[in-house]
C-alpha cells in the first residue's frame, strides 16, 4: 500500500515534495483533537467566533502570494487565478464576520400559547473530502460558515495540493484559531471510511466526482450522518438569437477556459440558437486562439497546464470519442507535446446529445458547441444530462429568460453573466450534481441543529 504523497509541478514534471500518509494512529490523534476542540469552541461567543474570522482574512491576505505561488506550482493554475482565488476566499471570511451572526441568532415564531423559537446549534466535528481545482476557496466555502456556526472541520485534502493546504492550516493557526478548530488529515481512503464511522464525525461534506460523492455519501448514510455532495457538472450556456453576440462569446471563453476548464460550474455545453451558431462559432474560435496558454507564473497566460497527468488521459479520450461520434474539430483535440501537462484548448461544433461530450463532465480546455432550433429546444437539451449543476442564459428578452429559469433543472441560473460563486448567494446542485447548499445562510445553516424552544406552554 502506498504510504505517501508525492506532489508534482504539472508545468515541469518534477517533483516539488513527499508527504506521508497519516497512520491510523494519527487519525485518532485528529479525530480527539477536533473533539475535543468542539466541546470549547461551542459554547465561544458568535460574536468571538467571527473576530477570528476577521483575523483569518487579514492573514490570507498577507499570504496571498505565498499561497497562490503554492497553488500554481502544485495544479498549475495561472497565477492571476491564483492570487484573485485567496482574495475571494479572505472575502468570504470577512463576509461571514460581518453577517453571519445575524443569521444564527434565534429566530421567534408565532404558536398558540407560549413562545417559542427556532435555535441553530453545531452539530460537531464536520469531515470534509476536498478537491484540488480550488485548494483554499473550496476547502474555506465550507470551512469557514461550519466553524462560525460553532462546529470544527477536519479537512482531508486532494493529495496534489497538501502544500497548499499546509500553508493554508499556518494561516488559520497564524490567524489565532484555537488547535483542533480547523485541522488537516491526509488519510487515505480507508482512513476517510474509518473517520466517517467514528462516532466524532458528526457530518460530511464532499466536493469532488460523483464517482467519490456516491461512495461517501453511501457511507454517511450507513452511519445515519449528514451529508452535503458538490460534485460535477455539463453545465448549459445558452445563447439566444438575440444576445449581444460579442458579450455572450467574451462570457463564454471565460466560462469554459477559466482555470483550464478545470470547474465544476463551468460553461461546458454551450446551446446555441441556429440563427446565429455561423456568426458564434466564428468568433468563439478566432477569440480562443488568442487565448495564451503556457507557463502558469507568467502574467500573461490564461490557460496553464492540467492538474494531473491521468485527468489529462481522459479528456483526450473523452475528446476522441467524441469525434469518432460524429463531432466536428475547430481547433485544438490533442495533448500538447513537450515538458507539462498541456491539452491544446479545443472546441468541438456539430456535438449532438448521443456524444460523450454532451452526456459526460469534460474537465479541461475543451467547449463543445450544441445546436438549438430555439428557446424551448435549447432548454430540452439543456436538461438532458445526468447532472444539475448551473446554467446560463444569453438573451436580450429578459421576460424570456425568467420564464426559462423556472424550467431549467439546476441549482442555479444566471441570466446576461457567466455561473460564480459568491457568498451572498446559495450554491449546489440537483440531480447528480449532488445536494445540499453552501455558501449564504443555507451553507451556515446546513450543519445545525434546528433546535425548537418552546417555553411556557399551556396544555
């Protein structure tokens, strides 16, 4: 059995460190701790809680470059991704501070005799299985409204990035947050199944594949815990006969080639009107190949290398799969030869809904171009997919737009602007995009206890 973790510079091939797996031993030592870490953390003040998280915002900033060089060397996004992603993530943290308090104070309710009142309480430790497409955005979306609603994390992170994790748990104990409150495990996945078993373990989260979301959601089940799945997406951005065709193409490219392509909540079928596909599709392809794709700490690149070496495998495959199928190739479709973990941006037209591009995730540089006789048909083959995750919808008739958005089958819709993630605002999925809610009061709340406290009733 593998007993370590080698992390890998996608852009280089060369090894950047070795970390070991954690013994069943330290696993235990994690779990006590966190433990026992919850039992003082609780009974803190909301109000002291979310000073610290305004500490932890000032120290990820003071990191910034720190962390997102550690980003870049370890997945190979570009470092201007990099930086903006520990920027949105100190954001977060101060956001929280200053409104989340509001939205765990109890909350009154009418009944007949008596008053009661609905109390959010933390549920415990919160196991959370993290990816590595956004290292310190992803792993602090979840982390920080459980750790202000009084619960702590214990994080086991994606094995290619456990530098930048490391960096990350220094912020947090820099940042004056209890031991035990936000802590780090790289276990393996007997040690994950172990850990969700064990009584300490109150919850679950996961952001990851729906292959990982299945099994460990399948084991949280079996332990009757809680679970909240992010997993992948085929997300539609539709653009209309109408769109402002130069906006929508501009939204499209960020959409699609944005950390590589390498984004649950990314364009990735983008269905558009037959009116208008010729003049699109024109665009969209003399637009991509301005796109600089290189080395990742240049200022300039937009697109670096993919994250590993097996992903960029089965992209290729998923890509020439999808030509034997029928699909048209514009540009890109292959490994880019060399040093690195390179995928040629690509963009594939003709793509119909029997192809592996329109039926599977395509995680990488790759756009597949969906023809749509009009609105009712594009929202047809925007929900013919396994997954709900987000859509998009471009189109200056915005009477049209909102009555789309109530037949579209995903968590999210955003009309005339690309899917993001933001704080104020909900973000999950339907279907096998998984379920449950991060992010805005619906992510605060997710691991409390709704606790009911009815005083004074008669009868």
């Amino acid at each position: 059995m593998q007993n370590s973790i080698s992390t890998l510079n996608p852009a280089t091939g060369e090894t950047l460190a070795v970390y070991p797996f954690a013994s069943a031993s330290e696993l235990e030592a994690a779990l006590a701790q966190s433990s026992s870490a919850f039992s003082l953390w609780k009974n803190v003040p909301i109000a002291d809680r979310a000073s610290y998280l305004v500490r932890f915002a000032q120290v990820l900033r003071q990191y910034r470059d720190v962390l997102a060089d550690a980003i870049t060397q370890e997945m190979g996004k570009p470092v201007t991704q990099a930086r903006a992603e520990v920027e949105k993530s100190a954001a977060l943290c101060d956001w929280y501070a200053s409104e989340g308090p509001a939205m765990l104070a109890p909350e009154p309710t009418q009944v007949d005799n008596g008053h009661a009142e609905i109390a959010y309480r933390p549920l415990g430790t919160i196991l959370a299985v993290m990816p590595w497409n956004f290292p310190i955005w992803q792993v602090l979306r979840g982390a920080v409204p459980a750790m202000l609603a009084g619960n702590t994390f214990l994080l086991k992170p994606a094995p290619n990035v456990a530098g930048s994790t490391q960096l990350l748990l220094q912020a947090a104990a820099e940042a004056g947050l209890p031991a035990g409150v936000f802590s780090v495990i790289n276990a393996t996945n007997d040690g994950v199944s172990a850990a969700i078993k064990d009584d300490r373990i109150a919850a679950v989260t996961l952001t990851g594949s729906v292959r990982a979301g299945a099994a460990i959601a399948s084991q949280a089940g079996a332990a009757l815990k809680k679970s909240v799945m992010e997993l992948g997406g085929a997300d539609a951005f539709i653009v209309l006969k109408d769109a402002n065709l130069d906006e929508a193409v501009r939204a499209a490219l960020l959409g699609r080639f944005q950390n590589g392509g390498q984004v649950c909540a990314a364009a990735k079928r983008l269905i558009v009107e037959e009116a208008i596909l010729p003049a699109f599709t024109e665009t969209f392809v003399a637009m991509a190949r301005e796109m600089k794709i290189g080395d990742p700490t240049d200022e300039a690149t937009y697109i670096g290398p993919m994250a590993r070496y097996d992903l960029r495998d089965e992209l290729d495959a998923q890509v020439q799969a999808t030509l034997s199928e029928g699909a048209t190739l514009l540009m890109g479709g292959e490994k880019i030869a060399g040093a690195g973990n390179y995928y040629a941006p690509t963009v594939l037209s003709n793509v119909t809904p029997e192809m592996t591009a329109f039926r599977e995730e395509l995680f990488g540089p790759v756009a597949s171009i969906i023809a749509a006789r009009d609105a009712d048909h594009a929202v047809a083959l925007a929900n013919d997919s396994d997954f709900g995750l987000s859509a998009t919808i471009y189109t200056a008739d915005t009477a049209l737009a909102e009555a789309m958005t109530v037949q579209l089958e995903c968590g999210g819709v955003f009309i005339n602007g690309i899917s993001a993630s933001d704080p104020r605002v909900a973000f999950g999925g339907v279907k096998k995009s998984g379920y449950g809610r991060e992010l805005s009061h619906f992510g605060l709340r997710e691991f409390c206890n709704a606790q009911t406290v009815w005083r004074n009733r008669k009868g």
